[in-house]
C-alpha cells in the first residue's frame, strides 16, 4: 500500500471512529463518513469492503492502541498496585483527553450497541477487554506476590470489579458530567486499600 494510500484509510477510520464516538455506530453510515473525510465513495470502498469491516478496523488499528495505553500500560511495570490501580483509573477518567465525557467510553459505547449483535465486533471488543482485565490481574497478582496486597484478594474478581465500575461511571457521567467521577474515585480508593 502506497503512502497515500496508507493515510487515506488512516483518515477514514480516525474521521470514522470520531463520528461513531458522538452518534453511535449504527446511525453513522458511510455517507457521513465519506462526506466527513472528503474521499470519494470509489476511495472508501477500495479500502473497506463495507461498513462493518470498516468497524473492525477502527477498533483493532485506532480504539485499540489508544485504549492500551491508557488502560493497560499504566499498569505493566506497576509496583504498588493499590495506588497505581488507582492512578491509572485516575488519569483515565480526568486526565485523559482522548474520552470526551458527555459521549462516555467509545469501548462501552461500541460494547453495548454491538457485542451482543454482531459476533466480529463481540470478539473484537472481547479482546480489547482481556488486555485491560490481564493487565489488572497481573498487577494485583504481582502485588500479592510482593506482599502489598492480601493473600486472599481474587485478583479476577478485582479486575471484574474496577472494569465495571469504569463502565458504569462514564456511563453515569453522560448524565451528571465530570464531577461523578470525584466521588466515585474516592469510593474506589477506599475500595483500593481494603485490598492491602
């Protein structure tokens, strides 16, 4: 693939991923996404087969990297896993300019309109997921080895715990904006030392 090329279906999936964050994905159709990014219908078309294929590619080659490093990163070389687990859900939810917070999560959004609809994106999205919850228990078994956190801490449950606390406020925040995440951070750090 040529240079140009390559920069072309870049731009498609950033303008893409950009209209499926604030619309959702099954009301963006090519149309907008061709008239976004100012390529020919011939041009989206020679990079994608159709819409959905599109998707899978805006997940695995823009969500996912972007994701990775804000979710699992943080966590690889962690060695205070109570406050690093807690940083890192810190810097996620107010300090990180990729998340917009009246639109949520693109993940969470992107998990609830399509994994129960559309296998691909389940597996995709499945996947993105067990990065994040990996790097969890890695951190917390890491932790437990190192004596930080409590011999009989389940570090699945940990992670299952965090995961769906970080979808269920930046769901919350859609509503009642920024300042949900003060309050359910504190929460969460007092959750967090419970573990050591």
């Amino acid at each position: 693939m040529s240079a140009k090329a390559a920069a072309t279906r870049l731009n498609i999936l950033q303008k893409a991923f950009g209209l499926v964050y604030q619309n959702g994905y099954r009301t963006t159709s090519v149309d907008d996404i061709i008239a976004t990014t100012q390529v020919t219908k011939g041009a989206f078309f020679y990079h994608f087969k159709n819409k959905d294929e599109m998707g899978l590619a805006m997940i695995n080659e823009v969500m996912y990297p972007g994701m990775l490093a804000a979710l699992a990163e943080p966590l690889i070389n962690a060695t205070n896993p109570v406050a690093d687990l807690y940083i890192m859900m810190h810097a996620l939810l107010m300090e990180n300019p990729f998340f917009i917070t009246k639109y949520g999560c693109p993940a969470i959004n992107l998990i609830e309109e399509m994994a129960g609809h559309n296998e691909l994106f389940n597996k995709a999205l499945t996947q993105l997921s067990n990065q994040w919850q990996q790097a969890i228990v890695s951190c917390v078994d890491n932790g437990r080895a190192a004596g930080k956190i409590k011999p009989e801490v389940n570090s699945l449950q940990v992670a299952y715990f965090i995961m769906s606390g970080y979808g269920g406020i930046r769901n919350l925040g859609k509503i009642y904006g920024k300042e949900c995440y003060t309050t359910y951070l504190a929460e969460l750090k007092n959750y967090l030392t419970t573990l050591s």
